[in-house]
C-alpha cells in the first residue's frame, strides 16, 4: 500500500486484520478440543503479527490526520479505525491466552467434556463476523443487533462457571483444570464486551453518535 492511502484503504486494512482474529480465535478453540498443539503454537506465533497490523493502522491513520482536506465523515472513519484496531489487537491477545492455557492443559485427560466453551466461541466468532459485515456495509442497524449476541454468549459463561465450580468442589484434584477451562471462558466472554466496542464504533461511524452497546 503506497503512503498515500485513504480511509477506505484503512478501513480494507481493519476489515483484514478483523479476519485475522476471528481465525485465531476459531483456531485456539479447536486447539483446545481437539488437542492440536502445533494449531495452538501457530496461533501464539500469529500474534505478534496482529500486534503489527495495529501498529501499521495507528500509524496510517495518523498520517491521514495531517491532512487537513479530510471531510466530516473522512474523520469518523479515521477514528473508528483506530478504536476498532485496539479492540481487535484485544481479540488477537485473548485468543493467543487461550492457545496457551490448551499447551498448558495439554494431553492430560478434560474433566468434562467441552460443549459449552465451543459454542462460546461460535457466538464470539459470529458476532465478529456480523460486525464486520455491518462495517464493510455501513449497517448500524446490523452492527446493534450482532451487539445483542452478547447476552446469550454471557449466559454460556455463566453456565460454564457454575458447573466448574460444582466440579472443583466436589473433586480438588479437578481445580487446575478447572481453572484454566474457567480462564478460557473468561477470554471469550472478553472477546464478546470487544466485539460489542466494535458493533458501537459502526454505529458511531454511519450515524455520529456513539451508544453504549453493553447495557
């Protein structure tokens, strides 16, 4: 890309790197499931180039700011670029955490079978794939509507709390494990508060008003 890229080369870059975490993402679950190390080594290795790709769209956009020619809506662009790029650099990191808590769990045998963390992570993955379609479409009306994914992703993780919980009372010897499955929830119910930021940062960017998505 030349050093005279505009928003739409940005927002191309944005779309690229929001297409990168949702595969890591995808790709540290069934790391975990399926007990892939090499697939949870790749995806901590990928990392450092998501952490790039921010990088290259922080420094785009403030080259673009220097220019004083940019419209209104020139701006909105540029700044929902950048809060989308952070929450996205957020995304890659909590799904490189999760490739790690699969190398530390390792071949050791689950404590239970995990049904409910992959469906977590189908709703995470989903609602990032709508917010990005909503961005690449300017569909504020689609942007809050994959928001909405959250609750139901919310009521995953309290059910998986719960009975991880039960596991670890009634079997000590199940609160390592148990600990780490709890963190991988964790990370994807923090992906989905990330994935809400993004839906706002659409709706922000086609109607100049920023809503507060997490209600």
């Amino acid at each position: 890309m030349s050093a005279a890229a505009g928003p739409l080369d940005v927002k191309a870059m944005v779309i690229e790197m929001g297409e990168r975490c949702r595969l890591a993402l995808t790709e540290s679950v069934r790391a975990l499931c399926q007990r892939l190390p090499d697939v949870a080594r790749a995806v901590v290795d990928g990392d450092h180039g998501i952490n790039a790709m921010e990088q290259d769209i922080e420094a785009r956009c403030l080259a673009l700011l220097g220019d004083r020619r940019l419209s209104p809506a020139e701006l909105r662009e540029i700044n929902a670029a950048l809060k989308m790029a952070t929450d996205l650099e957020r995304v890659g990191d909590h799904a490189a955490d999760i490739a790690k808590v699969s190398l530390r769990i390792g071949s050791e045998a689950l404590i239970k079978p995990l049904i409910d963390i992959p469906r977590m992570a189908h709703l995470a993955a989903t609602m990032l794939e709508r917010c990005f379609a909503a961005y690449g479409s300017r569909d504020a009306a689609a942007a809050e509507a994959a928001a909405r994914l959250d609750d139901d992703l919310d009521g995953l993780y309290g059910q998986i709390f719960r009975e991880l919980l039960t596991y670890m009372i009634e079997d000590p010897s199940t609160i390592r494990q148990g600990t780490h499955l709890l963190f991988v929830a964790s990370h994807l119910e923090r992906v989905a508060d990330h994935a809400t930021n993004l839906a706002e940062s659409v709706v922000y960017l086609v109607t100049g008003r920023r809503p507060d998505l997490n209600d």
